[in-house]
C-alpha cells in the first residue's frame, strides 16, 4: 500500500483551510458542483425539498433548489413563522426564529441572485454581439483581391468561426 493512500485509491485530505488563493477558488467550484449534485440526489430519491445557497470565496452568491430555491425558503419561511406565532420551539439556528431577519436575507440574496443573472444575460448578448459583427466582417472581406497570407488568415477565422457553431449545435441538442 502506497503511504499516503487508502486502499480505494484516493488521498486523505487533512481538512483545513486551503492556502493559496487560485487552489481555494478552483477547490470551492469543483466541490461546489458535487455539492448540488448530492442535494439532487437527496430531493429525488427521498422525496425532501432541498435548498442550498454558498457563497464563493469572491463573494458571489450560488444557490440550488428542488424543487426551487425559492419554494424551499418560503415553505421554510412559513414553517419558521408557524412556530413563532404559535409559541413552538423551533430546531432552527440554535431555536432562534426571527423572520424578520431571514426575510431580509432572502432579499438581499434574491437581489444578489437576480443580479447575477441580469449580468449573465448582459455578457451573453454582448458575446453573441460581437460574435455577430466579426462574422459579418469576415462575410464582406473581399476574398479576390486578398493575397496568401491574407487568404491563410481568413480561412483559420472561418475555421473557428465553425468551431463555434457546431460547439453551438452541440449545446442546444444537450438542452
């Protein structure tokens, strides 16, 4: 057996926080995606409503929900005020139910999430923008006067210019 290893094959790793920066950010997207994933499978296979929210170590803001973030933290929401009113103890953060403050949680996370993706959706059109005035460049270069080197040139553009495409067709045969 291999010092180090487990009989499985896989390293332990000594749980601590990670040094360096770039491997924290690249640790947290990997596990972040696992992480997801695992909720999944835990809301399919037992039926229970699952809702995670993480926050990067840049501070963007990551969530997941099955059946949706949102109907996860309003029934919790619901569930919280439910025992407030009524006076129940609550096994929610240490028996503390202010929804007030949760509320206000849920808000700036909403934001911040609806941000993001307004961002996302910006960056995109802005992409396929600029995706959209290259190939038209490329369509109305004049293809006869050009000389070799000229003619090389335009032939890798359009070759990536079809890389794009069929990695495009790929994506929405996925979806």
């Amino acid at each position: 057996m291999v010092k180090g290893r487990t009989s499985m094959g896989r390293q332990k790793i000594e749980m601590k926080r990670i040094e360096r920066e770039e491997a924290r950010h690249v640790c947290f997207s990997k596990r972040r995606q696992s992480m997801f994933k695992k909720a999944s499978e835990l809301s399919i296979l037992c039926g229970a409503m699952v809702a995670i929210v993480a926050f990067s170590p840049g501070g963007r803001p990551f969530s997941f929900g099955s059946p949706s973030f949102k109907a996860v933290f309003n029934r919790f929401l619901t569930l919280t005020a439910h025992a407030a009113t009524s006076g129940e103890s609550c096994d929610i953060s240490n028996g503390e139910t202010d929804t007030t403050r949760e509320s206000l949680e849920c808000s700036e996370l909403e934001q911040s999430i609806e941000g993001e993706k307004k961002r996302k959706r910006m960056l995109k059109e802005a992409v396929e923008r600029d995706m959209d005035r290259r190939v038209m460049d490329l369509l109305t270069t004049k293809v006869y006067s050009s000389g070799l080197d000229e003619l090389q040139e335009f032939h890798k553009k359009l070759a990536a210019i079809q890389d794009v495409v069929k990695e495009k067709i790929k994506e929405v045969l996925q979806e």
